[in-house]
C-alpha cells in the first residue's frame, strides 16, 4: 500500500519516559530517515572478491523544510543546544491532527534553524537542522 506524504509531521517531545509528542510545525519537505551502513572490507588476500560485513550507519544531519514564520522561528530558535525527543509522524485526520497511523520515527537530538536564501516571487523558507544523538526508532503506530 502506497501513502501520499500529506498529514507528514515535525513532532517535539515531552522530557518524559516515554516521551509525549506534539506537533512542532507543518513542513514541507523531510529527509531520509535512515541509511545504509558503511561498509567495512574484510577481503583476504585468499579472496577473489572482495567481502564486506556492515559498519555504523551514519544518517548524518536531517534538515527539514518549512515556510518562515516569525513566531515558529522563535519557539525553533529556542530549541537549539538541547537534547531533544522528536519524531516525524506519518499520518493524522487534519493539519491539526496528527495521529502517526502510517508510522513514526523516533529520535532524540539538537535542532538549529536558519532562514534560506530567496529569489523573486519565492515564498520565505527556512530549514530545521537536527543532528540526532540517538538511533532512530520506528514504530508502526
């Protein structure tokens, strides 16, 4: 089955165990939640080919798009240095309403934001940097 990326969400959550998530801001676009591991090469010179077992994966940063919005800078701008729950939450019954029905993705980091570049006719956008200090878990709802 097939799901369209609308009802896709940036989710802050509560410092407790287990976190309580709530919808942080609508966005436009979201990354990779995943990667493939490194891979380490384990070849012998007894080998013909070579031969890999996998390493860490490295997800790098995630940067999420969303239109500036000077309140929602202002509550982004004052999420920076802390290490924070987040989750994408995919799924929910209106903009105001996510469910995480099609899955979440759970993760703790530190959020930075900065305000993009724009051209002619453009509208403002900034993107959300989070660069994760955990895995990211997923659950299917």
């Amino acid at each position: 089955m097939a799901i369209s990326t609308i009802y896709t969400f940036l989710m802050k959550g509560t410092s407790a165990t287990p976190p309580v998530y709530s919808k942080l801001i609508c966005i436009s676009e979201f990354p990779e939640l995943g990667a493939a591991p490194e891979q380490i090469d384990v070849t012998t010179l007894c080998d013909t080919m070579r031969h890999y077992i996998p390493g860490v994966q490295d997800t790098g940063s995630l940067q999420f798009k969303a239109f500036y919005d000077p309140a929602a800078y202002t509550t982004l701008k004052a999420l920076a240095g802390a290490d924070t729950p987040y989750a994408v939450y995919f799924g929910g019954t209106s903009a105001d309403a996510p469910t995480g029905s099609n899955g979440k993705f759970s993760f703790k980091g530190d959020l930075r934001v900065s305000v993009d570049g724009g051209g002619v006719n453009d509208p403002v956008t900034m993107t959300i940097t989070i660069f994760p200090s955990t895995d990211i878990t997923f659950a299917a709802s």
